[in-house]
C-alpha cells in the first residue's frame, strides 16, 4: 500500500476511504494529516486505537527521559493533527505535567515557562529558533539558558541527527535535545525514540507494528539487519480502524544496530536519511535536505536555515540552493562559491547557490518545508 492509493480511496469514498475496516459507531477520534505533500488525510481511531497508540508514544516520550517528575509544555498544533491531541495524551503516559499550550503566542510560552517553572518541551526542532529571536525582541537581557528547560523532546521535522544542532541546543539553552517522537501519522504517531546513551531511535512498537524493508526503486525486500539502508514499510499487528498492511512510508532509514542497547531495549536502533519526495536527484545523486544542512553547519555566517526550490520538473543538472546569512553577518569572500565548493566536496553534486539576507526564510511554529517545487 502507498499514501497514493490511500488518496484516492478517501476522494472516491469519503471520509475515511474503503479501508475503514469497522462501523462508523467504533470511530471515536478524528484526525487530520498536515498534508505537507499532497491531500490532507482523515484519520480515524477507535478508543482501542486511541489507547495503543498512547501507551506506544509514551513509551518513546519516556526513553527520551520524560519523567513524572517533569513538567513539559507540549507546542505543536491541536487543529485536528495527530502530533496536538494524541502527542499530548502520549507526553501524559509518563506521569509528567502536561501543559497543552499548542502554537502562536510565543511571548505567553515565555512568560508561562518562566512562571510554572516548566522544565521540559516538546515541539520541532526549528522551534528554539522562534523563541531566541522572540526572546531577543521581546525580553532583553534574558538568555535562553535563563528560561530553566532541561529537556528538549523534538520531533516532526528531520535535522536533530547532526551534532551540531545538538550541541547548538545544548550549548545555547542548557538543555538535553532528546529525539523523542519519531512516527508515521497514517500508521502511529509516536514509535522510536532515542534513549540517554544512544542518538538513534529505538523501534518501540514491535508488539502492534511489523516493520520491514525495501529498495524503494524495485520494491525488492532486504533483509532487517545492521547496515542496510531502505524504505520503511509497516503493516498494522493490531488496529480496529483503517489497518494498514505493507504500507510504504516514504521514509528512508538506515539501520545501525540490532543487539541490545545499553538502556536494555532490544528493538533494531535506526536513523532517518530522508524521505522518498524530499530527494532530489543531481546528476544520479540521490540527495536529501538532511545531507545539505550538515554541511552548512561549517558555516558561522549561516544561520543553518536553507531552501532547495526546484522551479522545473526534472532531471537536474544543478542543487538550486538559497542559504540565509546568521544575523550579524554580511555576505563575504565568495560565500556562495564556498559554500559550492563544499556541497561539491561531501555531496558530489554541483550546486547553483545564492546568499540571502538574515531573517529572509519565515521561521514557523510548524513543520519547515526544505524542499519546495514550484513547477506545475
């Protein structure tokens, strides 16, 4: 199965598609996909379903670390998407204080944190960005250290891979940034999350979710093993509404290990290179946004934030790249061509590159869309 034919059976018999394997009485949750790359989905959940999936993402908010002894605010959006509602009730499963603030209003976040004396945040790991600048607007001479968060629970979006983001969140907030709410809105909202002694995620819903592996050109299966890399396909062991069986993710992992970790969770431990239409292919190089930014993470007068903006169908001969100047920084020394001559030198790909000014890319609250195809 594939989101594609998902799509069509929900327009052709809505709202739920002709996979709705019980009676519309046995729906008790409603929720909707982001739809960052296409039509939006309906998803429905059964109260078993509701349950499942909360005891599964909290156990992934709890391998992050979140304890009952923390008070986390939860800010990703509550209209309607998985990661507001269910995330929420996920963060609760481990006994923490939950404050279920959402988005927008960052200046109340602020005041609230430091008010209750939250300890704890669970949003997407380009959020940070939002509060130091409203921090720096709105709050001079209070540092995001002074704001008292110890743990960092992120998810949503891809990036928290590279150490360099972490250490910048360490170093920056004094805080541990946790990758604690890996999923699959169509399949399960939270299943993997990293543990204190291992960056990469651990499979954590092996007795309700079958994963395997495939080449995502032949559909071919590999083998479940350290060193493979393929997309992930998940098959539903247990789920009373839209069940899913051999479902392609889009998602490409690579597994690095399979024997127990240190924490003593013995599911397969994986990282997330990409996603399937998110890469864009220069020349036979298959390259993801996550291979663009660590090496922009080289560059002190980058703020990091970046667009791949694809305005032709392909093949493409070049990597269209627009990079953003750190605030404070000016355009020097042919930044461009060395910023180039380093995708060129890690990545193989030759790219086009153009310099824009700090602040140029909006910094959102929700999921960041590195790769933008503006072609019709």
């Amino acid at each position: 199965m594939d989101k594609v034919q998902l799509r069509l059976a929900q327009a052709e018999h809505p709202p739920f598609g002709n996979y709705l394997a019980s009676s519309m009485s046995t729906v008790s949750r409603l929720h909707r996909t982001s739809g960052t790359t296409g039509q939006a989905m309906n998803l429905a959940l059964s109260a078993r379903d509701c349950d499942i999936m909360e005891t599964v993402g909290g156990r992934s908010q709890s391998a992050a670390g979140l304890t009952a002894d923390h008070t986390v605010v939860h800010c990703l959006n509550y209209q309607m998407w998985m990661g507001g509602v269910t995330d929420h009730m996920t963060l609760e499963r481990t006994g923490a204080t939950v404050v279920p603030f959402g988005v927008g209003n960052t200046e109340l976040l602020i005041r609230t944190i430091r008010e209750i004396g939250i300890t704890a945040i669970s949003c997407t790991p380009s959020y940070p960005a939002v509060l130091e600048r409203v921090l720096g607007e709105r709050f001079p001479g209070l540092s995001p250290a002074d704001l008292g968060l110890k743990l960092g629970l992120f998810g949503g979006e891809a990036g928290l891979d590279d150490p360099a983001l972490r250490d910048r969140i360490r170093n920056t907030w004094a805080m541990e940034p946790r990758n604690a709410n890996y999923g699959v809105s169509d399949v399960f909202s939270n299943f993997a999350a990293q543990c204190e002694y291992d960056t990469r995620l651990h499979f954590l819903a092996s007795d309700v979710l079958y994963p395997e592996l495939i080449n995502p050109e032949t559909e071919q299966p590999l083998p479940l093993e350290a060193g493979q890399e393929g997309e992930l396909v998940l098959t539903h062991l247990l789920r009373d509404c839209q069940p899913l069986v051999r479902f392609r993710t889009s998602d490409i992992i690579a597994i690095d290990a399979t024997e127990p970790c240190e924490c003593g969770r013995t599911g397969i431990r994986f990282r997330v290179v990409g996603r399937n239409d998110d890469m864009v292919v220069v020349r036979g190089l298959n390259l993801f946004p996550t291979m663009v930014a660590k090496v922009l993470t080289g560059f002190a007068e980058l703020s990091g934030d970046y667009r791949i903006v694809l305005e032709t169908k392909p093949p493409y001969d070049l990597l269209p790249l627009q990079v953003e100047l750190a605030k404070g920084h000016n355009e020097a020394g042919d930044l461009a061509g060395r910023v180039a001559s380093e995708i060129k030198s890690h990545l193989g790909a030759t790219a086009s590159v153009r310099v824009v000014a700090a602040g140029t890319f909006p910094v959102t609250e929700g999921k960041t869309r590195r790769v933008l195809r503006t072609y019709q």
